[in-house]
C-alpha cells in the first residue's frame, strides 16, 4: 500500500470522530518559516520524504509559489498524528504571510479552531503577525506560539545560554500583550501563552526540531543542550531527539480545541440567529444527525470537475447527491456532484463527511466565498467575512485580441468568485474591466495567473491607486424628485461617527444581527436609540436610516429606495469612485397613489441624484489609502531609511533601538509608495528590511484634492469639469 493511500484511509477512518478532529491554521509574517513547518509536520506524519521537507514545499503547489519562494493561495492538508496512545486527525491549512494574500487568512480563520502562530526568534513580531493575531481573535480562534528559527541567535547574534532565554521570553511577552490587547477577556479566560504550560513551543522548521517545556521534561532535553548543539552545529541530533513533527502536534492536540469545544464557543461568535432552532441546537453541538450548515470559506477551479467550493461544516453530514441552498440566492436546490478532501493540491474523493470537518465539494453552482449552505430552503447566514484590508491598487486589462474579449469576461468572473478580496468592474466610459487588488504584487499575480491558467492573452495598464469619496460636512433635507415629477424623496446626510465605522469594520455591528442586538451595540456607541432602531441596510461602511413616520406605500417602495441609494454609493459625484463612511436619513417621502408610477425608473433615479446632490453640498472629498511602513535598518543607515518615508508625504511616528539596529516606524499614502522597493534598497545599500501594511483611508490634503480629481476624471473619460449639486436636481 502507497504512502498516500495508506493515509487518506487512517484519515477516513477519524472523521466522523470530532473529539478526535483539530483543525487548525498556520499563520505568520511573511518568511517567518510557514511552509517550511507544515513540510516537515507532513513529514512527521509520514505524508512526504523526510529528506525532502523544507525543501519539497509540498503545500506552495502552485508555480508561481514556487518561483516567487512565497504561499500566495491557502492550502488544506489532512493528516494523522499519534498523541497519547490514541490517533488524531489533524486538518492543516498552511496560510499566506505576505500583506497582499490577507484575504486568505481571513478566510481560513472561518473554517479552523486553533491557529499555530510563528515568529521569527530574531525578528519577533511584525506588522503582519499582528494582523494574523487580530483575525484569528476575532474570529474566536484559539492560537498556541511556535518561536522559529532559533538557531539564528546562536549562530547569527552569538548570544550565549542566558540571553537566548531571555531574547525568546520577550517574544512570548510581545505576543501576549497583543493578545491582552485585542481581546482581554479570551487573555483572562486562559488564552494567555505560557511556556511552562506547553502553549509555547522553540525551535527551526529548516532543522526539523522543537521542544517544549513539557517535552523537555519528558525527554530529558534542556535548553543547555539547544544551546550547545545550535554552537556546534550538530542539528541532526536536535532532530532526532526533539523532533519537530513530535513536539508541534502533541501541543495541538493537547492545548488547541476539537469542534466539539470550539462550536459550542465559536458559533455565537459567527452565527447570529436563533439558537432554539433545529440548526442553531445542531451547530453548537457539531451534531451529523442535523440540517447541513456550512460556510464556504475558498473557491477554486479544476479544469475537470468544475468549480471546487472549500468550507467548513458545523451541522449534519454531505454526500454525494445531497441537496443544498445557498442562502441569498436564488432558491434553488444545488445537488452534490463529490464530496472530499484536500491533501495539498490533490482533491480525495470520500464516500461522506460530517459536522466538524473541513469539506470540498463540487456542484454548488450558485455559491461564492462567504456562502451559507445548508439543506433548509430557509436559515440565517454566519456573519459575513471582512477582511481588515480593502483594495488600494487597480490595473486596466482589455484581451489583446477581440476574439478573446469573451473568454475575458468569463475568466474575470472567476477571478472574483476565486478571490473575494479582488474587485471587478467595467468602466462605462471607455470601455476597459478594471481589476482591483491589495497591492502590486497582489495584481500581478492576478493578471499573471488569466495568462498563464487560464490562456488569455491580456494587455494591463500601470497599478492605479483606488480612492474612496466621503462627505466632511451635513447637509438636508435634500429633495430627490423622479423623473414624472410624482415622486418626492427628502435625505438628510452627514458623516459616519468614527466609532460605529471602526464597529462595523470589525463586525460587532451588521444587518445579520437581531435588530435588538443591533439597535443596542449601536446606542451604547452612541448613537441616538430612534436612529438605531430604524436602520433599513447597511453597505460598506454606510447606513440608511428610516426616519420617516406612516407614509402610504413606502414599505413596498422602499426596496427601490435602497437601490437608488446603493448605486449613488457605487460611484460618488466627484470622481466615480466608491463612498464610504455616509450617513444617510429618510425624512420625508411624497408618493404618486398609482403604483405605475413608482416603478424602478421613478425611484431609483430620484434617491441617486438626491444622494450625489448632498454629497457635493455637505463637501464630498476624496479618501487616500495609507500604508504603515516598519523598517529595520543598520544604525547607520537610520537617516537614510527615514528620509524614504519623510520624502513620501509620509510620517516617522517610532524609532525602536534594539544593539547596533534600528527599527524605523512610519506611515505613507500608497499613491506614494510606488517603486519604493527600489528607493530603499538603493538607499541603505540593501541592508533594510521593511514591511508594509493597510491602515485604512484617510482624507486627502485639502491643497492637492483639485488636482487628484481632474487626473481621475481624465484618466475615467469623464467630463473634466467638477459637477455642481444642481447638475443632479434639475
């Protein structure tokens, strides 16, 4: 019996024995060492060659991983492990460390319980080990720490015995105080990492060792004998008496929940329906007997089954043939073609999975990334994935020949079904899709990924950086009036309040909430309780309220209502781009009695004017999306570093000494950021190290907001000259 056989059988054989399931996540920085660790706990579980992991990069599948030395898509991986005398399956899902693959992340933040969390010994945590830490918090994920590359002290920093503990005690310390700071409860509630307890374990993936406080006692392995052998060189011991496989797994096992624990917990946190129903009872106690529940965390494309859709299971058990719903499309029944499993690339076909698991099936035909499906006609959705991050950069993309435009169109609905985080659009004006993204990189492999998989032969545009509008000021009551002139529709706008954006971007406030839940986060963020009960739709970090009181016919009218008001918010007035933080309030409404009257061409076009006319009277702007920079740098090369960001319209706001190093940190607008890889390897003769992460959209400088805007509105083809309120009124 073949290596992989042997294993998808031990696999199928624990599956339906949740208490027996972990399924968790590997998350990190960037080249922290991910994908090197999952190499050789596959190993340890017998899944590939030990001679070949940390060099195999069996779960970077993909060509473009390969080459780049980087994980740009997340990828599952079940496997066995033996802890205590008993057999666990352990489903993995290796995760990308770079800024621009985020949504990835987030995503599979949904679809685990625990999450192994590893930091660089040197390095410590950076920029995007706080941004993974965040998401699997919010996502109520429980994380453990794995201080990698520990070698590195010894051998790189020739810190003896005592500073190596020291140096690695202060990287649990960092890791915990973000913990605190995100979510103090779980830290009280024993989420707090402790060594001692074996939540914590050291070592280097490259070496293929670990240990741990626990197994260090067991095995009689001490940290003088980590010292000695990182001195000397000698790893393959390490190796063969602390292995890493060994070490890793049994802290997951131990210290990281099986979905019987973590549903029980997790479910409140992303489900907000009513737990006295036939599905609320069956998710939280992860039964295979109840309604299928499932939230679609990832989907790919296999050149012969179709479109594969990944998620989480949390109720009832999926079979080939089985009948789902996906809540918020039409409702149609879509029926199972395969139901499996992901062994890296490789898709296992099983005979059944239940509650508990992580499943890839094919025949959802109407699913996207972030579906409910379930085998009810009818059920509340799981709160819907944010990413932390929005799109910053956009490229123009048109088939090189018009016989591909087609084939274009359809490759461009793909991409966007693969890959939330990525905005698709037709710019009306001239013509071209425009393809929205996290960053270059991000972009890039996009448009690298229609040529080479799918054989489209593509011309891009240089990155274009995306705006967002907002209003500065209030403004109302604005009257909106159809086009027959029957139809009155008055609006009151005004900002967002700070606190209720920052609410809705993290998730505590959405529409899937009760309307009680909602209308109470909402006043205890200060909101006035009239305006918190009457809200009708949340979009972006947008809101309409209802403030109208008794009005004939505007129930059934006020779903066109909604429409006008989203497609204003699709396109501001100053430059067609994307509005958020906008409050708007329904004051009044003057309806024709004739409900041809009212149709669609009535509504929609009086609330958009009306929108777009107050934006520009309460003082539309234009929001920028900013980047925080962090540096590390030689000290003598500080000036230099700083000097990059001071001379990008950006800001140094900490400086960190650490020996004869410097970290450098600061923020910049993105419109600045291009070709600062080049700059600053240039500038401090290639010793810096930097990362960069989105920090969110801020308010272009009054003084350059005129000029931004006639470049947008040149490069969309639109008319140069700035629109007035009453071009919308008339």
């Amino acid at each position: 019996m073949t290596r992989r056989k042997k294993m998808v059988e031990r696999v199928t054989e624990l599956m339906d024995k949740p208490e027996h399931i972990r399924n968790i996540g590997i998350v990190a920085h960037i080249d922290h060492g991910k994908t090197t660790l999952s190499d050789n706990l596959l190993a340890g579980a017998g899944m590939i060659s030990e001679e070949l992991a940390g060099k195999q990069l069996f779960m970077d599948s993909d060509e473009e991983e390969q080459a780049r030395g980087i994980t740009i898509d997340a990828s599952n991986v079940s496997m066995v492990h033996e802890y205590g005398g008993k057999a666990y399956l352990i489903n993995m899902i290796d995760t990308p460390g770079h800024v621009d693959f985020g949504g990835d992340v987030t995503r599979a933040m949904r679809a685990v319980d625990g999450a192994v969390v590893v930091v660089d010994a040197v390095e410590g945590t950076m920029p995007q080990t706080e941004t993974v830490l965040r998401q699997a918090l919010k996502e109520g994920v429980r994380p453990v720490l794995f201080i990698n590359k520990v070698d590195r002290l010894v051998n790189e920093l020739k810190v003896d015995e005592q500073e190596m503990q020291i140096r690695l005690a202060k990287v649990i310390d960092k890791v915990n105080k973000l913990i605190k700071g995100m979510n103090e409860k779980m830290y009280n509630d024993g989420w707090k990492l402790d060594a001692a307890k074996g939540t914590v374990a050291f070592g280097s993936a490259l070496y293929n060792w670990a240990v741990s406080v626990p197994f260090m006692k067991s095995s009689g392995v001490s940290f003088r004998d980590v010292f000695e052998k990182c001195n000397s060189g000698d790893m393959k011991w390490l190796a063969k008496n602390s292995p890493l496989h060994a070490v890793l797994l049994d802290m997951v096992v131990k210290h990281l929940p099986n979905p019987l624990q973590a549903q029980d917990r997790r479910i409140h946190i992303i489900w907000h329906g009513d737990y006295s129903t036939a599905e609320g009872k069956a998710m939280v106690a992860c039964d295979p007997n109840g309604p299928v529940c499932m939230m679609v965390t990832d989907i790919s494309f296999d050149p012969h089954a179709g479109e594969v859709a990944t998620g989480r299971l949390f109720s009832g058990t999926l079979r080939r043939g089985t009948e789902c719903y996906i809540m918020g499309s039409a409702k149609r029944a879509n029926r199972l073609a395969q139901v499996g499993i992901f062994m890296g690339a490789e898709r296992i076909e099983v005979e059944g999975l239940t509650a508990g698991n992580i499943a890839a099936v094919t025949g959802l035909k109407d699913a996207i990334v972030g579906s409910t499906v379930t085998s009810l006609i009818d059920m509340t959705p799981f709160e819907s994935l944010k990413h932390y991050s929005e799109p910053v950069m956009t490229v123009a993309v048109e088939a090189k020949s018009m016989k591909d435009l087609p084939k274009l169109v359809e490759v461009l609905r793909q991409v966007a079904k693969e890959d939330p985080t990525v905005l698709v659009s037709i710019n009306e004006e001239t013509g071209e899709h425009l393809i929205s993204g996290m960053g270059e990189l991000h972009l890039e492999i996009i448009t690298g990924r229609i040529k080479r998989d799918k054989g489209v032969d593509i011309l891009t545009s240089p990155p274009i950086v995306v705006y967002r509008e907002t209003i500065t000021g209030t403004a109302g009551p604005v009257e909106g009036k159809s086009p027959n002139r029957h139809n009155r529709f008055y609006i009151e706008l005004e900002p967002m309040d700070p606190a209720i954006v920052k609410l809705i971007l993290e998730g505590e406030i959405s529409m899937s909430q009760q309307a009680v839940e909602r209308r109470d986060a909402l006043v205890a963020a200060g909101m006035d309780k009239d305006e918190a009960k009457n809200i009708k739709a949340i979009e972006g970090t947008n809101m309409f309220i209802d403030m109208t009181k008794g009005i004939q016919y505007l129930n059934e009218t006020m779903e066109l209502v909604l429409d006008g008001w989203r497609e204003a918010l699709h396109g501001g007035p100053l430059a067609d781009e994307l509005v958020q933080n906008l409050k708007i309030r329904l004051v009044d409404v003057k309806l024709h009695e004739d409900a041809i009257h009212r149709g669609p061409a009535q509504v929609i076009p009086a609330v958009r004017s009306a929108v777009k006319a107050g934006l520009l009277m309460g003082g539309d702007s234009l929001l920028e999306p900013i980047q925080k920079i962090q540096i590390t740098v030689p000290s003598d090369q500080m000036g230099a570093a700083t000097s990059q960001i001071q001379g990008r319209r950006g800001q140094v706001f900490d400086m960190l000494s650490e020996g004869d190093t410097m970290t450098i940190v600061g923020r910049a607008p993105v419109a600045e950021l291009f070709g600062f890889a080049g700059d600053i390897r240039s500038a401090t003769e290639g010793r810096a190290m930097w990362s960069t992460e989105f920090v969110g959209f801020e308010l272009i400088p009054s003084g350059i907001v005129t000029d931004v805007v006639k470049a947008i509105r040149k490069r969309k083809g639109l008319k140069e000259q700035i629109p007035r309120p009453d071009d919308y009124l008339a």
